[in-house]
C-alpha cells in the first residue's frame, strides 16, 4: 500500500505549500537552468531579430513507460523534433503537466530525470512549466504538454513551395519501432520482442545536414500517423504526387514479423526518431551516404520520388505492382505518442 | 442518444483523415490567422532584437462551462495575464487540447469560439496547436494547455528586487468571484446566484498603466491560492513583509456571504480577472483612482503596503488585531483552472 507521501494529492496542485514543495523538492533539481524562475508567471530570454518557431504538442502516451523511452523522453523528442525539421534550432521549452491523484511521486521523478537528460542531448532548456492535479479516474495517471521556441536556422529555405518533380525522399532508419513497441508494452500483449522505440532528438543531425546540404527542401519526423499518412499530407500540401518503393523503405525484420502477425502495416506505424527529406536529385545520394556513414544512420535510405501530379502517394509493392495510399483512417492506435 | 458523427472518436486523434477533419472543420474557421500553419510542424514569427517572455498553463477547470466564462476563455485569459503581469505584450499563443472520446462535438465548438473571441479580445493569435484525444474514462471530458509569447515592454520593470519598504498594495477589484463561480457551478451545490467569474484579459490595462505609472514595481495575476498564497509567496521572494487590512480589501457581498456558509475564505479564492500590483507609495492613490476612472475598476483598491521583514504576510483584521497569514495548505479546491 502506497503512503499518501509517496504519490501525488490534490493539494499538489492547488498552487499553495505542497505545489511549492514539488516544485522544490522534484522538479527544480533536475529542471533548474538560470532562465527557469519557478515563482515567476513568466520566464524572460533574449533574441536577436529574425524569423523564430513555436510548436506545441501534448503527450498522452500509454504506457508511459515503454522499450526505449517514457512519455517524458517523448515529450522533449517531439517537440524538439518538430522545431527540428520545421529548420529551426530549438532553444527553449515549457512544459505543463497534468496528474491524476494517487500518481507515484517515484514515477514522476523517473520521468523528470528522463526530460532533463534529453534537453541536456539536445541542447534545449525547460524555462517555464505548470503543474495540474485532477482527482482520481479523471486522468490516466499523468499527461504532458510541450511547446518549443526556437530560431530559423539562416540556411534553412524548407517548405512545401521548394517541392519539385524529380526531388527524392530519404529516410534516416527503419520504420515503425516506436509505435509496435508501445503498443507491445500493453498489457494485452505478451510477445517477448527486441524491439525498441527510436524515440530521440533530431535537432543535431537536421542542423548539420541544412549546412552540409543546401539540396534540402522539406523535411517532416514521421510521429503520428506513420510515413504514409505524413507523405500523403505532404503530398497534398505540396500538390505533387510522390512515388515510394516499398522495397527500399527499410523496416527491421522483427517488426516486420509482428506487424504481419498483427495485421500491422509499418508505413503507418508512430516513430519518434526518423524523419523524411525531400532533396534535390543531385545530392540525395550524397546525402544518403552522408546520414549512413557521418551519422550513423546504417539504413538511411532513399525511399522514392516527386512526380508531377495533384497529391497522390503511390507505393510501388514488392510484387512490382503500383498502390495509391490514404491517410490513416478509421483503424486507429490511440494513444500511440 | 448522441450519434457518432455528434462526438469525438479515438480516430479523430490518430494524426489521420477525422483528425484534419476536426482541424478543418472546427479548429480553423475560429482560429486562422496568417501565421497558424496547421498543417506545418511549427509556426514561424519574426520578432524584433530585445527581450521575450514566454509563459505555460494546463487548464483542466470543472466544470468545463459556468458562469461568466468557460475553459477556453480561461485558457487564453489565464497565459496572456501571466504574460500581462510579466510586463510583456502578448503576441502569439499555442494551444493543445487532451479530449476524451465521446466529447460533444458542439460542446467543443462552444469552446473554440469562446477561446477566438477572447483572443481577439486580448489582441492575440494562436499560431500552432495539437489534439490528442484519450478513450473514456482516462480524462475528464477536455484539458487544455496554453503557452504564449511575448515581448517584453519597454516601460516594463518589474520584478522581486525592486519592492520595497514603503511600497503599497493595489488590486484592480473585489477577490473571489471566480473561485466561487466555479465551485458553485458544481452539481453539489445548489445555490442560485449571481455570481460571475472575473475572467478577462488584462494585458491591454497593464499595458496602460506600465507606460502611465513608472512606480509599478511589480505584478502579480492572483490566480490559483487567490490573493493570500500570492501575497505571500511575493513576501517570501521579496524578502519583505506584506500587511494587508482587511477593511480595505474588496469583496463583494454575496461572495462573502456564501463564503462565511460554506466556510470559506475569499482571500484564499481564485481570480482570473484581478491582479495586485506593488507600487511606489507617492503613486498609489493616483493609480488607484486612475484605474477607478479610466478602466471602469470601480472597486479597486489600496489593500496594504510593504515593510522591512523576512517574508511574512500580516492582515490587519476588521477587529483590529493582526493576524499572519500562510499560503493555501490542506483544504484544496481542486480543478478551479
């Protein structure tokens, strides 16, 4: 049995003594950075003049703990991916929490810990934060939003208006780990897998491939949705078709295999650590080699192709026929990030 | 009996077809603006060289709608009033929303109109926002977290350190109204009344008065914990004591009459509408008055000043004795923002 100060009251949250002393005594330590003024209601930073990013995103993943990451890695990942391919650097962040009564002051601790080591990879601060506390059964155990603020990286030039027929899409890794991997930490599931969530932040590698690369047109991290779906908006927003070839599209084998099992299709799965880059044709290559050898990223691939057209997504199959896909629609994986 | 196509489903969360469905017809015709890219991983602004602030609040009131305002207006009231009393002009707001599946569609409109009519009000924009949605029973109805930036004004200088000895309290109105809508609006409670929350923008007032009153020191929106929380976490960062007189603080009738039944303390009542501010002695009673003429603030008020001390909070009874007060501590009213 839990000890009422071992998890989380109502009086947490009601903004008086025990909010201070969360504060204090959970979030500070591991949150603490000279632009943080916890008992400010806002917190203050300096910018040169130019274009900035903002994005915001909530985390409601279930289980929040899973292979790989928590929902407080994912919560940093995210938003700072999004900063990330939208050309940005991402500078700071604010972070807003709600938590159902009864919540493990251990947990928390295991996920403040978890945000502070990913800003400190990727190079971003927490400057702000709120703390909410409903009763029990009013929500699953905690939730989080994240809103990042970072500044255009001057050799950025990315939007849907640079897409053109003959561009190529690359992708830095295998698709589909996340989402199978959360989904397989569910209590209904049983499979004993190696399957991890890629869940990591992309900000280092995008700004050092913007400088190396001024082929780079559009890039998007493939979360929710999967790469179909984001291909597919892609496609639209930019009023071209783009052509994949399942063939090329890494997936690792063990998510393969249970995606078959599952009646799955990886293209749709979550990742929280792969993006696609649309790129001129002359320096895809390049830069497939690039993310491989540079980076890493062994199965950086190139995936496929812009054409000419209205917004459709083609997949060229294994069988070397051709398919149109669609967003995801009507099957869906809540909660997935 | 609601018909599926009335209320939010798992799908409308899963990134795909029903999710920018959601977006196109209910988020967008309320929020669009030039900036909001919702179909871009963030937003991009340009700012001007100088100081930003950068503020972060979950909103998870109960009930969701009551008496003068609802979530959404409190979402956007709530961000852009940290920022106000920061001495920063609200320019950009994000907003992400947790919704629980089977969430009126209509009521969800309400909401957002609510939220762009209170923007507009504050002369702000959300340019970025997210939707997760959770299934039944793992969130209460909707959360919504709002972060806002902005730019710190130049006539702005406000902050702990400049308080001092000598220094006086004034508040822009009668405390309690909010708190008291809200738990009213309850089901428990079946008191008729006419009380309404104060919830308002104040940026455009505290904007005025920064650039009219240099001896504004300091201000704080008294929110969550209500007048006395705030007052005292502001002694205790000061490192001054604050007397207070209770004579002089507003609080309207029928409020303190429903709150001497239910037993509780208006000074301890959330706000959503009324700042403090500190203010140089030889100023006050002309900010008073100003706030009295020019901004219709009919009931504000000089409530106590500052004196050497070590961070106490001290009100002067309506008997005459002293009383110290502390912040909110073991009666919570929870789900009050």
């Amino acid at each position: 049995m839990k000890r009422l100060n071992d998890v989380i009251l109502l009086a947490h949250g009601d903004g008086g003594l025990l909010t201070h002393q969360l504060l204090e005594k959970y979030f500070l330590p591991s949150f603490r950075n000279d632009l943080l003024a916890p008992l400010s209601d806002a917190a203050l930073f300096e910018m040169q003049a130019g274009s900035m990013a903002v994005t915001t995103d909530a985390f409601v993943v279930y289980p929040i703990f899973f292979p790989g990451g928590d929902i407080g890695k994912l919560a940093i990942c995210g938003t700072v991916n999004d900063l990330a391919v939208s050309g940005a650097k991402p500078l700071y962040l604010t972070a807003s929490f709600i938590i159902e009564e009864g919540f493990a002051l251990s947990d928390l601790e295991r996920i403040i810990v978890s945000m502070a080591e990913t800003c400190h990879e990727a190079g971003v601060s927490i400057i702000a934060g709120d703390t909410k506390v409903v009763g029990r059964g009013q929500a699953d155990k905690i939730f989080i939003t994240t809103t990042g603020v970072g500044c255009l990286l001057p050799e950025a030039d990315v939007g849907y208006h640079r897409i053109e027929p003959g561009d190529v899409v690359i992708i830095n890794g295998p698709l589909g780990n996340h989402g199978l991997s959360v989904l397989l930490a569910r209590e209904s599931f049983s499979f004993k897998t190696k399957i991890y969530s890629d869940c990591a932040p992309l900000n280092t590698m995008t700004e050092d491939l913007l400088k190396q690369f001024k082929g780079i047109k559009f890039m998007r991290d493939l979360t929710r949705g999967g790469l179909a779906t984001n291909a597919k908006e892609i496609a639209l927003s930019a009023t071209k078709d783009i052509r994949l070839d399942a063939a090329a599209i890494p997936v690792d084998d063990e998510v393969k295999g249970i995606c078959e099992t599952l009646g799955l299709d990886p293209l749709y799965l979550a990742n929280e650590g792969k993006f696609l880059a649309i790129v001129s044709g002359k320096e895809a290559d390049t830069m497939a080699a690039y993310l491989r050898e540079q980076w890493g990223a062994g199965r950086a691939s190139i995936i496929g192709r812009i054409d000419e057209g209205k917004g459709d997504l083609y997949l060229k199959t294994y069988l070397g026929g051709t398919r149109r896909l669609q967003m995801l629609a009507g099957a869906p994986l809540p909660r997935i990030c």
